[in-house]
C-alpha cells in the first residue's frame, strides 16, 4: 500500500491561519472548498482536532502555494465569458468581445487534450470563431436545414447553436457554458 507524507489531523487555529495567510473570508474558503461557511466557523471554533479532506487539502497549498492563484477566476473584463468544461470540471476561461474581436483566456489544466486552444495561449479572433465551429455541427451536415428548424435556430451560427447545444457533441464529454 502507498504511504503519503499528508498529516491525519490539524487544528481550528491552522484552518484559521491558513485562510487569513490565502487572504480569503470564511465565506470565500468555503466556497474555495466546495462546504459550508459554518462548516469552516466549526472548524475554526474548535478546540480539539480537525479529521477529514480538509486535512490533505490544506498540506497540499501549504507545500504548493502557487496552486491557489491559479485557480482563481479573474474578473470579467469583456462582454462575453465561455466556460470551457469537461464534465462537471473548468477547463478553460474564455473572455470575448466579439465587436473589438479580442479573446482572452485562462487555462485551468496543464494537459493540453482539454485546453479550448490547446497549446496556444494567446488564441486569435480567428483562432476563436474556429473553436466555436468545433463545438457545433458541421455547416455541411445533410439536411442542415432541418437541424437548425427543430433547433429554432434561423440560420447556421455557431453562436446561436451552442447556446441551444451548450456546444454538447455525441462523441465526447466537453460542453459550454455562456455568461454575458
């Protein structure tokens, strides 16, 4: 059997000190670790030992610092966001205004097989409208006509066929979420 050099236990007080060293609320801890705020009012409040997840997970950014900002989603800044996701995960961050025809991104994964741009990291406009057709069925697909009409799409968009689709393909698992 494998052995890890995580701790079993830890206490209130270095809960309480690890949020306030990551700068965060109770609230925004919570969130950051998917419970409760009173879980984290609990925990901090308590006298005795902390068990559980939260053990492993505050060794880990306490080892790996760095892992925290690179998790965090940045402020919105143009008029479009993509949630790039696999399953129920955040693969990419895409940012767009299509009228500037600028494309911002952040990466939240290393491998490449579930980065929007893959290797590019400064995808262009064109770079972009290419992704979109990717995630949505073909303009030469038989009896397009028919698609887009059961859709209630007028006219072949990528745009509007993901916002019904949410850019869902049979043969994978990647789909999209839009905030305007």
């Amino acid at each position: 059997m494998r052995q890890y050099v995580t701790g079993e236990e830890t206490t209130g007080a270095e809960i309480r000190e690890a949020r306030q060293r990551f700068g965060m609320t109770q609230k925004e801890f919570a969130s950051f670790l998917g419970c409760s705020k009173r879980a984290v009012e609990s925990w901090e409040a308590k006298n005795g030992p902390v068990t559980g997840p939260v053990v492993t997970l505050l060794d880990i950014l306490w080892r790996h610092p760095y892992l925290l900002p690179r998790l965090e989603v940045p402020e919105k800044k143009l008029k479009m966001r993509l949630w790039y996701m696999y399953r129920d995960k955040v693969c990419t961050l895409i940012d767009v205004d299509d009228l500037q025809r600028v494309v911002e991104i952040k990466n939240y994964t290393d491998d490449l097989l579930y980065c929007a741009f893959g290797v590019k990291q400064h995808p262009e406009y064109a770079d972009y409208l290419a992704f979109l057709e990717s995630r949505c069925f073909p303009a030469s697909r038989d009896k397009l006509k028919l698609e887009l009409k059961e859709r209630g799409i007028p006219f072949f968009d990528p745009m509007l066929i993901i916002e019904k689709t949410e850019g869902r393909m049979a043969e994978d698992d990647f789909w999209l979420k839009i905030e305007r």
